[in-house]
C-alpha cells in the first residue's frame, strides 16, 4: 500500500490549485473561511465556473463529458478547492443522481439530464426520507400509480435538503406493496414545477430553512422518467448511497476547518492553554486517521485492487469530526460563541465592532452540525452496517 502521491499526481495537484486561484471570486472564499452564510446564487455561481471548465462533474468518465479523472486526482481536486475555501458542490445532481443516471439510465435520459447538471444549471434535489421513514427508508409510503404513460404520485419527502431551491427532484416511491418493502420500490425523476408539487421550508435551530418539506398531490408524471425497471428503485438507491455516505465524510473540509479552528483559539487567547492544545491535536489525529482511511481506498483503487467497502465507516467518523471542531470553536471563542440574532446576521454584522468578527456564526455552525450523525443513516444504524459486514 503505496500512501504517497506520485510527481505526476503533485504537478496534477498545482494544475488545480493554480486554477481554484485564479477562478475563484475572493468574496467567496471569504464567506467559506469564515463560515458566513452563502445563498443560491453563491452555490450556483461557484458551480457554473466549474461547469465551464467541465469540471462540476469532476468524477465522471469521458463518456459523460465528464474529465474522466482517478480516484486520486478526484481526492486532490476535491482537498484543493476545500483548502482554497471553495464552497462544496451541491452534490444531489454531479454527486449523486448522475452516476445513478449513467448506470442505469437509457440513452435518451442521458442525453436530456446529463448536460444540465454538467454545467450547473439545474439545481437538483433529493427526494429519499419521508416521515417516519429516514434511516428505515425501505418503510417508504410515497406512492406512484401507472396510469397510461405516466404515473399519479401521491406523498410526502421531508428533511430535502435545499430543496425550496431545486428544478428537479429524484425521488424514490412506491409502485408496489407486494414481497418485501425493498421490491416495491422504484427511482423517479419529477419537475419541481409540475402542477401538484408544493415545497414547505422547516426552520431549523440555526435559524435557517435548510430542509424542507416536499407535497406530491396528484402529480403526473411521465413514464419515461423511470430509471431503469418499475419496483428496482432500491438497487439504484443503494448505489447511490454509498456516493452520499463517502462524500459526508469530507475529510478535506474538516482539515480546512481544523485550521479555522486553530486561527480562532489563537485569536481568542486560548492556543496556548496546554489543556486546549490537547484537544486540538486528539482532533488532530483523528482527521488524520480519516484521511489515512480515505488514502487507504484510493491506493487499492488506484492499484486494481477491490475497494475497501467502507462507505460507512467513512460517515461515522466524518460525522463525528464535524461535531467535535464545531465543538471546540464554540469552547474557543467562550460567550463570543453564543448570540446568534437571524436578523443582525441578515444585516451584514458579523461582531466587527467588538473585535469578534471570527466568532459571530459559531453558533449556526455549532446548531447545523448536530444533524450529521443522523443523515445519511444514523450512525447508529451504519455501525449495525459495519459489524454485519465484519462479523457477517
């Protein structure tokens, strides 16, 4: 196992950063360094650069349009733009829905989809989990009955993440009670504009609507918007999934952070608490332990050899990361952490006037990030996952 990068990977990891440099807006990478709230237009900007620079879809093959990058050069462009302070890109459309698209989709859908979540046009959402179906997804009661050339979806998607700004929505639905949850199941794709649809934004601890709810009342929906077969929607969801487990993980985005971390201590005066220090360094050690998991995935890929299937533990410990340094920059910056006032944050104050410009969304962070053991299936849940797969 072969954990270092070769003289082409690191030429490889300047061509991009050159590039994030040069194309990346500085108001930007001010507003992710900083944690500072970024809108639509914000998301969307950064992701059509990348689309013209065909890079959005920087894990597709060139079959796809895509760059037809290795796991590696994918694990370097993704470090590259989290340490510049790029946003993430939103992944339900270049992440998640398109390599389900390209492995099972026909050739006509591939064609109509494809180029606009390559170039960041269009704004997908995701539509898995429903009310009292999250990490039981297969309990899933959303219905979608064929009549015709269409099918009539009736139910309800809620925790859709960023969805009171999405055009489209892959969604998976019921299109059978027969056999076992999983075999009713089948993965369609709706117009967010289609007559019948209603989106509900939840207001969240930190004060922004995040999530949302999404209503399906009698919503046609044509046939041809099937992926793949009727009632094998959970084959796709699972293939998809393992993309969305992986990607919580973001190893890259928590070593950028463990560097906000260190810069807010420092400001605050409490780097050179020997206790603190502690903290940061076990911190430490845990990012790089993920990062070493994560090297380990790319080096069997990059060999030939079966990827290790650790999507799971990936989410686990990526989740927990995210906890604790939005713990410990709470901890740092002591009651400078704690007001949290929506409309003052909306006026452009970020506490400059008290010397505190760094601690002002701390709380958000803090309030955003107790979601993440939980999405994506519970941790609780992905550990029962793992010792299946490690016990049997």
């Amino acid at each position: 196992m072969d954990l270092a990068f070769t003289p082409q990977e690191q030429a490889f990891r300047e061509e991009v950063r050159e590039w994030v440099k040069a194309h990346l807006p500085e108001a930007l990478a001010h507003k992710v360094h900083n944690a500072l709230r970024l809108t639509r237009d914000d998301m969307q900007a950064w992701a059509k650069i990348l689309g013209r620079k065909g890079w959005l879809g920087y894990g597709w093959p060139k079959a796809f349009g895509g760059p037809g990058w290795n796991a590696v050069q994918k694990h370097l462009f993704e470090e590259e733009c989290a340490l510049a302070g790029a946003p993430r890109v939103v992944p339900f459309g270049p992440v998640m829905v398109a390599p389900v698209i390209m492995a099972f989709g026909n050739a006509e859908q591939q064609q109509r989809f494809l180029p606009g979540i390559a170039s960041g046009e269009v704004w997908w959402s995701q539509g898995y989990s429903e009310p009292g179906s999250g990490s039981d997804l297969a309990s899933l009661k959303t219905r979608a009955e064929r009549v015709d050339n269409h099918y009539i979806v009736n139910g309800q998607k809620t925790w859709t993440t960023l969805g009171q700004f999405g055009e489209w929505i892959f969604c998976l639905v019921r299109t059978s009670s027969e056999g076992k949850p999983q075999t009713g199941i089948s993965f369609l794709l709706i117009d967010m504009k289609s007559p019948g649809v209603s989106v509900r934004p939840i207001r969240l601890l930190d004060g922004e609507c995040e999530v949302n709810e999404v209503w399906f009342d009698n919503v046609k929906v044509p046939a041809e918007n099937l992926i793949g077969q009727e009632n094998k929607g959970w084959d796709y969801a699972k293939y998809l999934l393992a993309h969305e487990r992986t990607n919580i993980a973001d190893v890259n985005r928590a070593k950028r952070e463990l560097e906000r971390l260190k810069r807010i201590a420092k400001a605050e005066g409490v780097f050179d608490d020997m206790r603190f220090r502690d903290e940061i360094a076990k911190l430490e050690v845990d990012v790089v332990a993920l990062e070493m998991m994560v090297l380990r995935v790319l080096s069997a890929e990059k060999s030939g050899k079966q990827s290790l299937d650790i999507a799971g533990l990936l989410k686990i410990r990526g989740s927990e990361i995210q906890q604790r340094y939005s713990e410990l920059m709470m901890l740092a910056a002591g009651p400078f952490s704690l007001p949290f006032i929506q409309e003052a944050m909306e006026a452009g104050w970020q506490g400059d006037h008290v010397g505190a410009a760094h601690c002002a969304p701390l709380a958000s962070t803090y309030f955003n990030m107790r979601k993440t053991t939980i999405y994506g299936g519970s941790n609780e849940v992905q550990r029962n996952i793992v010792a299946k797969t490690v016990l049997g």
